[in-house]
C-alpha cells in the first residue's frame, strides 16, 4: 500500500521520518514475519526516497542493520522525476 501511494504521489509530503520509525520499531519485533515486513517497508520506501532514508535509520541495531543493508543493496532506486499526481 505505502509502495502504491510512494508510485502515485511521490515521496513529497510522504510522512517519512514516522514510517521509517514504525518500520524500525517492527525490526525489534519478536516475531520473524514482523520484522521481514518491516524491512520490506523500509526497501519500498528506499526504493522511491533513496539513501536519505538511512538518517532516520541511526537507532536499529547493528545486526539489524546489516540484514537491512543487505535488502536495500539488493534494491534498485527509482529517480521521481515527474510531478506526483494529484
């Protein structure tokens, strides 16, 4: 869903700062299918924003970190260049 409003809209006005903090809230989760979905939501948005993500990203633990690192390597990042529909 957040990947479908990032395709449609663009990353402006996008509350990044709060679904990135979600995102790194559920990477502690307990549960592995938690913290794969969250990592996901973290690469879509990477997908559209790009490396300024990784500011928000300075609180996950290093072997989070890595898992996260590995997925956004493996990401290719879309340049927005058209204006967000409306």
């Amino acid at each position: 869903m957040i990947e479908k409003i990032l395709t449609e809209f663009g990353p402006v006005g996008f509350p990044l700062q709060e679904a990135v903090g979600y995102s790194v809230f559920g990477c502690g989760h307990t549960n592995p299918k938690v913290r794969e979905v969250s990592i996901k939501l973290i690469a879509s948005i990477y997908k559209y924003v790009g490396d300024p993500i990784k500011d928000f990203l300075k609180d996950v633990k290093e072997s989070t970190m890595k898992m996260i690192e590995d997925t956004l390597s493996k990401t290719e990042w879309i340049k927005v260049v058209e204006p967000p529909k409306r």
